[in-house]
C-alpha cells in the first residue's frame, strides 16, 4: 500500500455544492485558503495532482474540503 499525503483547506458553500453536484474544480490550479473566509495564506495545488476531493461540514457560509494529493504531487503554500 502506497503512502498518501493529503492537505484541507475551504472553500465558499457554493463551489462546495458545484463539486458535490459534479462540476469539478473548474480550474487547472487550486487555490484553496487555509482559513475559511480569509485570502491570506493558502495551498496553490495542480488539478492533476488531486487524487479525491473530501467534502466536509459548512460553516458560516465555507466549507472545509480534504484533498488527497497522488503520491508523487507538489503543492506551494502562499503567505500574502
């Protein structure tokens, strides 16, 4: 069995609902805040690099996603 690595982060409640209904990501890079509702540090992740996308509780209009990162993925963290 193969070690995997996964990180969370949040997204609005909307773009939780898009993937819940199937919509996917939408993008080819991720950016996902590390704190809901606030811009300031977040992970900069490659589409392709996404194994599963996790949904997790709401709150205050975010949701928290788990993602599972293949075994062989890179991710940057952004501090602004």
């Amino acid at each position: 069995m193969s070690a995997s690595q996964s990180v969370v982060g949040f997204v609005s409640d909307a773009v939780a609902k898009g993937l819940h209904d199937g919509k996917g990501l939408g993008h080819e890079v991720l950016e996902l805040p590390l704190e809901a509702g606030k811009q300031g540090t977040h992970l900069r992740i490659q589409r392709k690099d996404i194994q599963e996308v996790r949904v997790g509780p709401s709150s205050g209009g975010h949701t928290s996603l788990q993602l599972i990162l293949r075994p062989d993925a890179t991710y940057d963290l952004v501090a602004r």
